[in-house]
C-alpha cells in the first residue's frame, strides 16, 4: 500500500465540502472495481485468503504509544484489526484511499478536531473527543465562532479552594453557561471547563461512595437511578454498565450497589426498575438537556413521588418532603439549571449537560456521572484514557494504519459499492451483550439520511441497518442465515484474555479457550463455505447435499483486543464512534444532526390531543387518514366497553 | 376481495410440492404489479391511506370464537391487525392469494396439521401445534409414517392412580420412547402422550411450589436455573419470561421466585446468572435433546458443582455430594433419559424433549417446564391455550382474515417483490423487549435458506434480516433512518390495556395513554412523510428544508391486541411461528431444518484442537488459510508472553 496516506494536515474551508462522493472519478473506479467482484471467482474469499501476502497486508495493529501510555500511566495495550476477510484487495484499499482524499477525509477530520462547525445544520462544533483529553493537553481550535456567544466571565475554577468539603465543586451556576459551545474561546479556556466539570464529578462520586453525603434518612447511598430519554443516556451508559459488571476492578468497585434506568414513559418499566431498589439508600439521576422534556419530567416527578412516599413510610423519615427528597437525593444533568432547581434539585447537585450531541454524549456528564457514582471515579478515568487513547490513534495514524478509518472505509465498500444493506457486530463475551444495540443507534441515527451537506438528494442510500448478537448466541440462532441466506458484513470482537477465570479443573481447555475457538472458526468458516464436491467426498447421500452446501464469501472483520476492562470499553466506545464520522465524511453527509427522528414526535401531539379530548369529552376521531382514524376509535372504544363492564 | 379464498382441504401430495413460485406465471404476474409501486404516486402511501374504502379492506379482527372460549374457560380476546398502512391495493392482495393457491400453500398446512413429513431433509413431521391442542381434541394423522419406528406399548398413563404423590407423574422410561414421531400411531396415541407429558409437569410443579418437594438442604425451591443452548431453550423461554413479569397473574405467581438461563459457555455467563441465587433453594435445569452436547454438559457440571460446594458451607448439608444434589436438585428435559440418569439425575426428574425442531419448541418441555415451575401450572395453561386459540385461527381462518397468513403474504410481497431485505418488529411494551431477539432467531434460522425443497437453487433471497427494539426504545434511536435513510417495514405491536395501571395523579392522560399515542402516530408518519412543501408553510429556512423532510412510503402493520398476559403470549408465539411457517411454504423451502448452522461448529473443532496442541506441546499453528492462521498466534502468543511475565 502507498506511503502517501498519511494523517492530513490540511486546514479546513467548509465550501470544499459540498463535494459528493457521487460526483467524483474516484467513485465511478470504484464501482468499475466492484464490477469485479460479482463475476470473478478468484475475487471470492476462499480463494482471496489462501494468499499469504495478501492477508497480511490486511491486519493493522494497534499498540497504545509508549509515550502516552507512560503519560496516562497505563499498561499499553493491543487492539488487532484483521480485515484479511473483507472482500478487498490491495487495489481496492488504494481506490478506496483515492476516493478519501478526493472527499477531503483527512481535512474533514481535522475540521472535526479543532472546533469547526462542521454540522452545519445546527451550526454547531462536534466536540466529544475533546470530553477525553487530559488536562493542559495543547487543543487548539480553529474558530470562527459566533461573537456574540456569551463568553464566561469567571474563572471556572474560582471555587475550588475557598469552599467546604461537601460544595468543593463549582456549582451549576458557578461553572454557567454550560454549554461547552459557549466556552469555545480557545483550546485551554474549552478544556479548563471540561476538567473543572470533571473535577466536580470527582469530588461529589468521593463524598457520595465513601458515605460523607447521604440520604434523607442519613443512610449512605448504593443505588443509582437514571431517568432520561432512551437516547443518549441509555445506550450507551447501560453498555459500559453491563461491559464493566463482571470486570475485577468495576467489579470490586460497585460491590453491592446497583445502577437502574428509566428511559421510557412505558409504565411498566418505572416499576421495573424500582423493582428492586431501596428509596432509602437511592440517588435519583435526572438527565434531560432542556429540563422540560415531557417524558423525562414524569418521569422525574414519579421518582420523586417514589422515593416521598416510600421514605415516609419509614421510622426517622416520616417528615420526608418533595423539598428534601429532591435536595438530598435526586440529581441533574442539564443545560438548564434553573428548571432543575425549580424542580427542587440543588445547586451542588447540578451538572451542566454540555450539549453534545446525544449519541456521542457518554463520556460527558450524561454518562460519567452515573457510571463514576457507581463503578467510582477511577474506574471511569479509566475508560476515559482509553477513549483518548483511540482519539489519538484515529486523529494521528497513518490512513492505512487507522483502525477507525478503516473500518469506516469498508462500511462504505460493503454498503454502498458491494450493496449491502446490513452489518452486524458480534463480540464473543456475553459482557458486551448491550453493544450490538449501542452501535445501532449510534450508527443509524447518524447516518440514515437522505441529503448531502448541501441538501441535495443522495444517488445511494446512508447508513447501514445495524444489528448484532453475542457470538456464542447467533451460533444457534441467526447464523443460519448468513450461511445460507442473506449476507451481512459482521465484525466479530474478541479478546486474548477474558475478564475473569472460571475454569472447570479438569477440563481440556479453559472456557475462555473454548468460546474463543469459535471466533477464530465462524469467521474462516463463513468466508470459506463448503461446496458440494467436498460433501460427496464426506458420502452424503445425494437428496441432502445441495441443502448442506454453503456458499462462503461472507465478508467480516476480526478484532481482536488484550482485555475487556474500562480502558478497552472506551477504545471501542471511541473507534465506532469515528468509524460512523469517516462513513459520513466520505458521503458528504452531516451525521450530527436527526430532524427525521422528530416527525413521528410531531405526530403523536395529534393523537395526544385527540385521545385526551375523547376521553374527557367524548369527542370523535377528527383529522387522521382512514387507517390511523379507525384503529383509534378501537383503541378508545375498547375503553368504553370496559368501563361500562365494570359499571 | 373474493371469497374463494377459505382455508384449503386439499389432501397433502408431497410430489407436487417441487412446485417452485418462480417458475409460476402468478409470481411473474406480482413482479409485473410490483414495479408498479416503484413509479406511480397514486401508490405512494399517502394517498393510498385516503382512501377509505381500501383501509377498511385492508384491517381484519380475529376475536376468539365463542365455542372455542367457552370449551377453554377463557374471555375472547381481540387481535387486529392493521395492513392498510402496507404498500398493497386489494389487487396486490389478490395477486399474492392466486400465487399461494398455485403454490399449494394451504395443501401443506394442511399437511402439517395433520403430520405429514413436511420437513423432507430430516424425513420428519411438524408437531409444534399439537403441544397446544386440547385433551381429547379431534386429531387425525395422515402418515404414512416410518413402520419401524418403536411404538409404545404400555399405556403412558396406567401409572397415573396407583403411585403415592411424589411419583404421581409417569417416569422418563414409562413414557418413552420420548420423541413426538414415535407416537405417531395416531392422533389420540400423540395427543395422549403430549397430555400425560403435560400432567407430569402439572403434578411436579405443583409439588415443586407448594414445598412437598425439597431440596438437599430440605428447603423449599424459590429459583430455577436453565441450562442449555441458546437456540429453542433460551429466546423463546426468556421472552415468555420477560413479558410475564409484570402481568398481574402471572407476577402474583412468581412473587419471590427467580428464573435464570446459562445459554452459552461463555464463563461471565453462568457466573451472572447464578449471581443472586441461593444454591440450596434452587433447582438446574439441564435442557439438551442428546444429553452429549458439549457446552450444555460442561454447563452441567459446572452447575452441580456449584450447588455442591455451596450446599457443603452450609450448616445442616455439609454432606451433599454430587448423588444427592444431582438427584434432588437437577431435572432433565431430553430424549437420552439413559444419560441424563447416568449424569444422576432421578427418572421422576427427567422429562421428555419431545424432539420438535428447537425454535418451534417452546410448547414443548423445552419451556413449559421451567415456566410453569417459575409462573404456575395455571398460568402456562393460558399460554397453552392462547397459542392454541392462534393455531385455530391460523388452520380455519378464510385466508383474506387470517393473521398469519396475511402476515405471512405481506413478508413475502415486501422482501421478493417490493426488495426489502430487512423487517423490524416494535412492541409499544418494555414488556416484549425480547421478543425480536426470538423472532429473529425463529425467523432467519428458518427461512435463511438457498435451495428449494427439491434442492434447486432459489432464484430469490428467502429470509429477511428481522430486527427490533421496544417502540419508545427506536424512538430515540433508529426511527431517523426509518424516516429518512434505508426503508424496512415494520410491525408494530400495542395494547389496548397496560398490564399494570401506574397512573400519575393529576397528569392529563394515563401513562398508557401516552405510549400509545406513539403506537398511532409512528406508523402514520412513517406512511405520510413529509414534504417540502409542507416545511415551507412552517417558515422554515431554505437552507434546512431538505434535510428536514421525509419522504414517507414507509411500509408498516399494526397489531393490537386487548392486553399482554400469558394468554396474549401465547397468541403472538403461534401467530409468528405461523408467519414464519407460511413464507416457506410460499418460497418451497424447508423452514425446518438448519444445516448451515454446523459449518462454523465443523470449524471451531479445528481450531479447539489447534489451542489445545499449542497449548500443550507448543506446537505451531497448521491447516488454516493464511487469515485465521496468523490471529491464531496472535492469541496464542500473547498467552505465552502473559505466562512469562507470571514467571
């Protein structure tokens, strides 16, 4: 592969970037190479990884840098990509590298990493990979922002020193405007901020863990629940959540404490979670950015009516209040403290929300404060040098060395050269259960869009169909299918080490040995197939063979990483997180924003109104098209008919 | 839509069934109606949903039969399903009924219900729907059947009056031979057999919960722990499981009680899921067809050795050993009852597998044993019955009002005539959050196939990729690439009663309410769009149009149904496992088998023997493509390296 494809340094100019793919030689090569792909048998991957060259120039490894691991003080650690099983070749990584660098790629990353407003349809930076950078880390950015932002005034870190044990941190007002947007001033002033909040999670995790601030009834806390939308809040931190649940250190960490989550209006999940939390020892986490978002406010208001009423009924808190549920135990995370303290939340209890993007929000205070008040502060530290760690890879390596890059290059290969319209993420432990649906959102979400930049149509469709299993359960489940039926690309995840040793004494092999035997099989097995000559060889008799044959050629990456602890989570949380940005930037779209997800929002007002104003009036269906119409008046009839039986 | 359309009597002919719908003029005579759909806005969902007449057509309601409710003991029940909102005129419907007449699909339901060998690979009968049916249910078998296949001779139920209570149920050897082909004498011989399997369970359960039965420590079980393999043991029980939860009956039943799977080998697995259980209340589960399956009797072990070491610190037991725990702790479901008693498990303990093809198990044993001791007897009986109530429908329906059929047409006209390779289904229930796992798992592993029933290639993908969220879940997650990136279509789900009320005071509407307003509103949306035109009314700046506008066309269905218990439950497993069943037999494969499963389990021996001789010897890695070689010693050295620094 070519020298040439080093990290661009080039400086940003947002009008070059109405280019689109479609517009360019480069993707017109590409199509004519993919051309070749349907027809050439020696392009089908059993045939294309007995070529030992070949395979190897197709691994890319990851080692943390010396210098940065000594500097984060970490072990350094290993991260494997083997794309030797994607349908590629060297010419199609070059075409590939071709097409990057005609779409700007690297200039368009570096936009990125230096502030500029690259979503442009909100006229917004993209700033979450400025959340992982260590302190006094030299940022510097590239403007130019609207003058009149307002700019902070006070030093962020006025109040550190001056303040009492239990306020050591800024307060929400303290550390205003909250919005990281607003603190664009420069590199230091942005970073300053970030740390400042940080710090504040720091010290209110130490004081909450070790007892110092407890509940209303003076118990030290061991529960933590989340109330928030399904987005940001959920995915992502439930996925580090269940990633760290079995990790020795997380695992010693958040011995005998429980993490829950509201995150729909769904009635029954409210008592789901509750289920099994003690209102006593429980902190309430209200994550909502405007503070008035209707789901997430009732929500927010049946905690509190929760943790009230079930407070009262105890011996020493007969006197619970909202007033003091609320300013001992409920917290926030939002940009708009002033609600949240109408709501009753304190001060000191209020985070700034900092306005990133919700699917790319999780190593902000959306996703750090929970998880720090659970797994600790450490822990999280951890997690947030190892999403640094991937930033630094993906900002600085080599393209052809650049994991996140390439991954995202050959999203855009499968999807939109080979046509595929799905991909699948497999992690071989069962701890990485909830990651399959993280990708989803951040994945699809991001990239499932109809217009270029420039809102003019897309000749393709965006965004992959994203799904995804533990290994060990699609095995006897959908991978039927990919053997004989659809094919989907699938990057399969697996680590040298797993989390914890249980092994049977006696058995052969460890467990681990086991489970990792099939990462290395299904995907041999799902590029090489199985032909009908080599079925006679085995005598299978002649009715059964064609159903036994497997045609092979299904694409995957193999990665293959060290452990799955903290640090890994966040390399990984991190390398799709640019793998969906390079697929956007590649296809000229703006991944940041989401005004299709707002339409069926818009909708439901309607339907809102009109059940409300049936149920109270009596009122008849008005306004809907003939299907929606009729299966409302079901819906309300059946009402009607239940409360007539019950009289 | 015509009437000609009532469910089929035609006797089976398996020779016809060759029959492949590609090479029949109907198949033709939709492509041509298809491309239609591509081009013509009058077909653009928007304006097909004016159309009232259409809509009205286009909705079909299945409400329990009142003879069958009454016989059952059950209040009708009400699904509807709403299709109007598919991109389908009542000619498209048409056109799909001629191409399931010349395909004979109502034949070979026909066929299965009364236990043809439909499944030709494995020269065997489809009996899922014969769990469900009632005693004494008018069955007749149309064989031919196998002449020397073992019968049995003793009476299955001659043990029933004579035993004291504890061995009330008919042993493992008295009802063997134990799979459901080797009654097949004729339809009282099956349904007797499946009623006496029924009533063992119904007896033990009932001995299990009311604490006549102990454990080694002689306390009462609270908790059961299922192992087995992920395939039928797993999706489809704990999708019953999680949707139970909350249902009053069932929740009331399971108060204080835990149910718990180990389905992979993965060694995290069986650590969490045995994480809060108590070893000396709770009773293994051991679900293995062989009883020789690798992984699920390592599983098995390591569970006995889990209670035993458990049992041994507790004061009063400390002399359980793997004799007593096997035999009162564990139970088998298997057709090996030789090696489940070699394993130590009792004869009274050990149930019979049934040997239904895994994914349509979950009637069978496979689930209802572990069910009913976790929820009731009673509260399975609903289930039974509800599924039951499905298969009635499904088998007597006219074809233009029955469910799964019309599901079953809509799969196909949406993936081989309208393109889409991908479904979604979303349920308006956090209830149902694992039921796209299993249908996923029902679905793909049975229609992911490449070879007609006669073994000639398919000219057509069969099987779409199946996904899917709980509905306020995507809301925030994927819906925007619904609306403005890839189209799929979708099933939607929702209720006309929560499970439980948990209403608010003094907000406007029920939290239920709330949901469903959603329910209506997104497919509507999504069928609707909207268009530039409409965002210009809205003042919005030019720059944003484009990418706030949705081009609507999305497909979707509507489900509702009157409430989510077990009856419910029952109803949506029978209706998809029929859906499923039908696009089979409209494509001419085999949904039954599942050969392309094996390949990976073929490789991954390979690659266990390769660790295990490295391991050992320190032999190098041979035999493997170039690929999977090199990660190979990348896993392997790393061990090395980690023993090293060890010393």
């Amino acid at each position: 592969m070519s020298m040439r494809h080093n990290a661009g340094n080039g400086s940003a100019s947002s009008t070059s970037w109405v280019l689109k793919c479609t517009d360019l030689p480069q993707f017109d090569a590409l199509l004519a190479h993919a051309e070749r792909f349907y027809t050439d048998d020696k392009l089908h991957l059993r045939n294309l990884c007995k070529n030992s060259a070949r395979c190897t120039g197709l691994v890319t490894i990851h080692r943390t840098a010396p210098a940065l691991s000594s500097y984060m003080g970490i072990k350094p650690r290993t991260v494997i990509l083997d794309y030797s099983r994607q349908r590629v070749t060297g010419e199609t990584m070059e075409l590939l590298f071709d097409l990057a660098d005609a779409v700007k790629m690297t200039e368009r990353r570096e936009a990125m990493k230096s502030g500029v407003k690259i979503n442009t349809t909100e006229d917004s930076p993209v700033l979450h990979h400025v959340l992982r950078l260590p302190e006094n880390y030299p940022i510097v950015l590239q403007g130019p922002y609207n003058e009149d932002l307002p700019r902070p005034e006070r030093s962020t870190q006025r109040n550190r020193s001056r303040t009492p044990p239990t306020e050591t941190h800024a307060t929400a007002e303290a550390v205003s405007p909250t919005s990281l947007k607003q603190h664009l001033k420069d590199g230091p002033s942005l970073l300053n901020f970030i740390h400042t909040v940080r710090k504040n999670i720091q010290q209110i995790t130490e004081d909450i863990r070790s007892g110092k601030k407890r509940s209303v009834s003076g118990k030290p806390f061991d529960s933590i629940l989340c109330v928030g939308i399904s987005g940001g809040t959920y995915f992502g931190t439930n996925c580090v959540s269940s990633a760290l649940q079995m990790d020795p250190a997380a695992f010693e960490a958040s011995k005998g404490r429980k993490l829950r989550f509201v995150a729909t209006m769904d009635p029954v999940d409210f008592h789901q979670a509750t289920s099994d939390l003690n209102p006593s020892t429980t902190i309430v986490v209200v994550i909502s950015k405007t503070f008035t978002d209707a789901e997430t406010i009732l929500n927010a208001r049946t905690a509190r009516s929760w943790l009230v009423e079930n407070l009262k009924k105890e011996e020493g808190t007969k006197g619970a209040t909202e007033t003091n549920a609320s300013a001992l135990q409920m917290f926030a995370v939002t940009d708009n403290p002033i609600r949240s303290r109408q709501f009753g939340i304190s001060k000191e209890n209020t985070f700034p929300y900092l306005a990133i993007c919700g699917r790319f929000s999780l190593c902000s205070p959306v996703g750090l404060l929970p998880l720090s008040l659970h797994f600790s502060y450490p822990v999280m530290c951890d997690f947030l040098k190892g999403a640094h760690d991937m930033d630094e890879h993906f900002f600085n390596a080599p393209l052809y060395d650049n994991i996140p890059v390439l991954l995202g290059l050959l999203g855009v290969w499968n999807s939109t050269f080979l046509g595929y319209s799905c991909r699948a993420v497999v992690p071989y432990t069962r701890a990485l259960r909830d990651f399959p649906a993280y990708v989803q959102k951040l994945d699809m979400e991001s990239n499932g869009k109809r217009v270029a930049l420039d809102g003019t149509l897309l000749l393709h469709p965006t965004g992959e169909i994203n799904l995804g299993e533990v290994g060990t359960t699609i095995q006897h489940s959908w991978i039927q299918l990919l053997h004989q039926g659809r094919e989907m690309p699938v990057d399969f995840i697996g680590f040298m080490e797993p989390q914890q040793h249980f092994d049977v004494p006696g058995e052969a092999l460890s467990h681990h040995d086991e489970l990792m035997s099939h990462f290395f099989a299904q995907p041999d097995a799902l590029a090489t197939g199985k032909t009908v000559v080599e079925i006679i060889q085995e005598g299978v008799s002649e009715k059964l063979r064609e159903h036994q044959a497997c045609p092979g050629n299904r694409p995957s990456s193999s990665l293959l990483m060290t452990r799955l602890d903290a640090y890994a989570m966040g390399q990984l949380i991190a390398m799709y997180e640019h793998r969906t940005v390079i697929q956007g930037f590649i296809w000229g779209i703006n991944s940041f924003d989401r005004y299709g997800a707002d339409l069926g929002i818009a909708f439901s007002k309607k339907v809102r109104a009109q059940i409300s104003n049936s149920r109270k009036t009596g009122a008849s269906v008005q306004g809907f098209d003939a299907s929606t119409g009729r299966l409302l008046e079901h819906y309300l009839a059946h009402r009607k008919e239940v409360d007539k039986i019950k009289g």
